[in-house]
C-alpha cells in the first residue's frame, strides 16, 4: 500500500468532489475494483471529497455515471501536473530536475551520525574513534559495516559495554552504553604488597598478613612498599602470601590563586547582528559580506542540518553566527576582598577533588600581598587510606 501511495504521488493524482446520493454504493464499487481512494471527508450526506490516482480517475468516471454521481475536479498534484505548469519555464525545469537527482544520489550517502549514550553518559573521542574506523559524514551506505564497526570499536575501547547502530535514511543512529570502570582485584592467592597511591604522614597501620615496613610518623612517596607481601620464620625461613591490612595516613592537598585587585569583566550590551551561512557537505559559503561594526563583542555559534524527513538528512547546513556587542567594564577590590574571593574558589576546588570531606583533619591558609595583588595559598590536611595491592 505505501508503494503504490508513493507511486501515486509520482504519478500525480487529483483532490475531486463526488456529489449524489449514492455515496456508499460509489464507495463500495471502488472497494470491490480495488481503487485506491485516501484523505476521505464527506459533507451534508450528499458530498464526498477524496484523492485519487490519475489512472484510477479514468476508471471513476463510469462509476459516477451508474451510481448517478456528480464528480468535479478540486485539485491536481504531482510530478506531471508540476512540469505541464512549468513546462515553458526550461530553466526552472532543468533545475528541479537536478534537485531531484542531487537527492536521489545523496540517498545513497551518510549525512548525519546521532551517537546517543545510555543515561547521558559522555565519553571523551568517541566521534573522532569512530570517523577512524570508517563511520563519517559522507561515506556510502553501502560500504559500512555494521558488526565490524562494533568489533573494532569495542577493541579499540575498554569503556563501551555495549554498542548498537541502525541506519536509517541518510542518519546512522549509535547507541551506546558505557561499561562500569571496575576496580582492579587481586585473587586472594596471588601474592602481594600493599603499596602507596600518594605521598604521606603514616598515622595508622594495621598489618593482618604481611610484613609492615612503615611507622607511625614516616613519610612516604607514590609506590612505597607499606606491608610486604612475605613474612620471615626462624625455622620456615621467608613465605610470600597475599598482604592484607590498612593503611591510613595524613595527605596534604594544596591551591594556590592570585587574585588581582583590578579585573577586567565584559557585559553584553543586548545589541546582536546575526550572519548566516550555507555548508555544502563540508564547503562553507558566506551569506554576509562584512564584519560587525561593534568594537567588543564575541561569537557564538549555532547549526541547524537539513533534511527532507525524520531521518533523510541531505549534505547542507545551515549555520548561524550571533555576534553580542559588549563592553568592558573594570572591577576594584581592596585586599580584603580578594582575599575572600581566592579563599572561597580555593576551597570549592579542594572540596570537590577531595572524596571525603569528614576526614579533613586540619586547614591552613597562607597570604601574600603585594601591590597589585593578593596570592591566596590553601592547604588541606586529610586522613585517608592510602594502600593498594599490588602483584609481585
């Protein structure tokens, strides 16, 4: 039924006011002869609008004779009507002749990739992985490979569980959904030390298997030996085994900022000049042909792609550019002031690397001043255990 819908509007078919009242039989003999008739709408029991191939019209005609019905054209639509209009007009005709075949041809090609990942995940490089591995802007249907884009991707990737890609029209639709990062486990049998993951203080250590090399109070460097995966027996000699025990010690985490007393800001002024242009496939043509007059302003950019429906894109973009006057404005702060404004930044940057903010044991902040500025100095002292397995 789409097919031949489809072939209709090719074909050209007409919108006709059928009038009599015998609807329903006029109706039912189209039925019965399998004549397509859509977008059906009756008026005041005695008036009948449709759509109706122009083969099928022929066919109606008889129809309307012995059911005693008046048929008037409303309408025509389609291709032949289209060039009988224009048919004086070559120019124009030559040119909807080539609009149809740059879309015929065009429908062979990929004009949009749409990368959705589950739960609004982002993953860093994904677009220019998969441009690698052959799926881009551009590139024949035909020549994509569904499963060896997955395989490749996937190898390529140790984030990605999973991977899904459907074409449709000229859009490629990749669902993807991000792989859990798990933590790296050492079987209870392999054996292991226990070593630092970050300079520290020892506070703490608790050593249920293994052999502690630390004390309380000793500083240690990134992978130092904690616990060591062996004990030594007078009589058994040294056994290697698997360290098991906790290690806390005191880390230090440290911010500098200088904040200085006079700032430039810049504050949009409300005025904007919109410039606009055309991208054919990736050639960009100007559709403006000078620059703002505003002395300060900035840019930003939006694009919209074209495309005849849900998912038959076509290789043109159109993008536009709003330019956003503003003006330069300049803040004063006394020493005070910026000494607050670098502790508060300072603070929010800490907090937010730092896991876990119960365990800050002490903080300390350090100034300097000099004329045009004040550098803030932010030091945090957290307790946090620093050991990890690690083979031997």
């Amino acid at each position: 039924m789409l097919v031949k819908l489809l072939l209709i509007l090719i074909f050209g078919y007409v919108r006709i006011e059928i009038e009599g009242y015998y609807i329903e039989k006029f109706i039912n003999i189209c039925t019965n002869k399998k004549i397509l008739i859509w977008n059906l709408k009756r008026q005041n029991g005695v008036k009948l609008y449709l759509n109706i191939g122009i083969n099928d019209f022929k066919r109606i005609s008889k129809l309307a004779k012995k059911t005693n019905c008046k048929v008037r054209i409303l309408k025509k639509r389609g291709i032949p009507f289209l060039l009988h209009r224009y048919k004086k007009r070559k120019l124009f005709l030559l040119f909807l002749i080539f609009i149809i075949c740059a879309i015929c041809i065009s429908s062979r090609y990929v004009w949009n990739i749409e990368i959705k990942i589950e739960d609004g995940l982002e993953i860093e490089h994904i677009e220019e992985d998969l441009e690698n591995i052959g799926l881009k802007r551009g590139v024949l249907k035909s020549k994509i490979n569904t499963g060896e884009i997955v395989n490749n991707l996937r190898l390529n990737r140790n984030d990605i569980a999973w991977v899904g890609i459907d074409i449709e029209g000229t859009n490629v639709k990749v669902d993807i959904v991000k792989a859990d990062e798990k933590p790296k486990i050492i079987d209870n049998t392999e054996y292991c030390d226990i070593v630092a993951t970050k300079p520290g203080t020892i506070t703490k250590i608790t050593a249920q298997n293994g052999t502690a090399l630390v004390n309380l109070g000793d500083e240690v460097n990134e992978g130092d030996i904690l616990i060591a995966g062996y004990m030594d027996g007078k009589y058994t000699g040294r056994r290697y085994l698997h360290s098991l025990g906790e290690v806390l010690a005191k880390v230090k985490y440290e911010k500098t900022e200088e904040v200085y007393l006079k700032k430039d800001v810049y504050i949009d002024t409300g005025k904007i000049k919109n410039q606009y242009e055309v991208i054919i496939n990736n050639f960009p043509i100007k559709l403006y042909f000078s620059k703002p007059k505003f002395e300060l302003y900035k840019t930003e950019v939006n694009e919209k792609k074209a495309k005849l429906f849900k998912n038959w894109y076509i290789p043109l973009t159109l993008r536009k550019i709003t330019n956003i006057e503003q003006e330069k404005q300049t803040l004063t702060y006394t020493k005070e002031e910026a000494l607050e404004i670098g502790i508060e930044k300072l603070s929010k940057c800490l907090e937010e690397e730092i896991q876990n903010n119960d365990n800050i044991i002490s903080k300390d902040i350090k100034k300097q001043e000099s004329p045009n500025s004040v550098t803030v100095t932010i030091i945090y002292y957290v307790e946090e255990n620093i050991g990890e397995n690690k083979g031997i």
